[in-house]
C-alpha cells in the first residue's frame, strides 16, 4: 500500500474496522436467516398475548404476591361476586365465565363448574422434555369446549404464561389428536425489556387427556 502524503495510517484503527466487519457479517447473516424462518412458517393459528389484558394486574407487587398468584382456586363465579374479563367473554360457556376476580377474597379464580383448581405454567421457563401439570377441565365430553379452543382460552387467561414483561406472539404448528390425547404445539417469541428491549424464542406443547381432563405443558 503506498502512504498517503502528509498521513500517517493508523494499524491499530485498521484493525479494529477489519474486526467489526469479520464479527458482524454472521450476525446479520443470522438475523436474516431467523427472519426468513418465521415469515416461511405455516400457522394454524397465531395468537398475541399483552400484558394489557393480564388477569393478575396491580397483583405482583411483591415475590409472595406472585407465588400466591400460581395458585388458582375454583368458585362459583356470577356477576354479584366476581369480576370478569372483557377479552374473555367470549369463552363463556351457557353464559357462564371460566375466569374472574372474587371480590371478597381480592383472588383469580377458575369456574368450579368446569375445571379443578389450577397451577400457573410458565412456558418461557419449561426445560425441553420438562412437563408441567396445570389442573383438570371436567367436562371430558368436549361438548361444551373443542380442547383447541380450550387450549386457547388458557393462553388468553393467562393460565399458561408466555412472556416475561411485555407481550408473545405464538404461532400453533401442528396438533396432535390420538389415543384420547390432545397436543397443540406452539413455537413463536416473547419480547421483555431490562437494560435493553429484547425477543426470546418459545417453544412448548399443551396437552389434554381426553379421559381424565388432565392439562399439562411441556417444553421442547
């Protein structure tokens, strides 16, 4: 290379140009790649879940708080002792609400009607191969809910957590429905923010035993 006159060529600057350039190719590369991923990928259904339509908001503001929160107790939910949830009406079964807030005891509760009490999973924090159990829905004859729509409602409610802090976008892949077990099998992202706003992948299977109503998750 021949000098410049009157410059001097700094190696050290040279250098580091040629190091931002080798280590950020790949990252592009990659990020192109994860966007070529999700926009090719086939959806049954794609579901957005907000921290907008928490259940449990103005409940966490302490660890005990969210500990007592994973706990779903079952009442008998009308509209003199309960308050229920505008995005899930829709749900209802025979005019009844699945999901509301006890205003004696200030707690979530789940319609006694239809399901046993219930435990929160958390589908951001399943290892792979890890299940989580989540409770019974009692009416095993399905008549009164599609396990796909209920598997839905689950997600809607909350039940089944899919972020962190701010919201996730799944995408339903495929679905399994043999030997009396129902599998929907989600994959998709969840965004949360701490020093930065980030998107973490999520995948997870919902189960549902068609003979004893058993509702699990599983990570993979």
């Amino acid at each position: 290379m021949m000098p410049i006159p009157g410059k001097k060529i700094n190696h050290i600057s040279v250098c580091l140009i040629f190091l931002i350039i080798v280590f950020a190719f790949p990252v592009a590369a990659a990020s192109s790649r994860t966007t070529e991923v999700k926009n090719d990928m086939k959806c049954i259904d794609i579901i957005k879940i907000s921290r907008d339509d928490h259940p449990w908001k103005g409940m966490t503001q302490s660890s005990r708080q969210e500990e007592i929160n994973k706990h779903i107790p079952t009442a008998e939910i009308n509209k003199e002792t309960c308050e229920v949830f505008q995005h899930l009406l829709s749900y209802q079964i025979q005019s009844e609400d699945l999901l509301g807030k006890d205003r004696r005891t200030n707690k979530i509760v789940i319609n006694n009607r239809y399901f046993s009490a219930l435990e929160k999973a958390d589908a951001t924090r399943i290892p792979p191969g890890v299940v989580k159990k989540v409770g019974r829905f009692l009416d095993t004859s399905f008549i009164s809910i599609s396990p796909r729509r209920l598997v839905r409602f689950l997600l809607d409610a909350q039940i089944i957590t899919t972020y962190w802090h701010l919201e996730s976008e799944l995408c339903l892949i495929g679905e399994k429905d043999e030997n009396n077990n129902y599998t929907a099998i989600f994959t998709g992202v969840h965004r949360y923010c701490t020093n930065r706003c980030e998107a973490e992948p999520l995948n997870f299977t919902v189960s549902i035993d068609r003979n004893t109503g058993e509702i699990s998750v599983t990570g993979y």
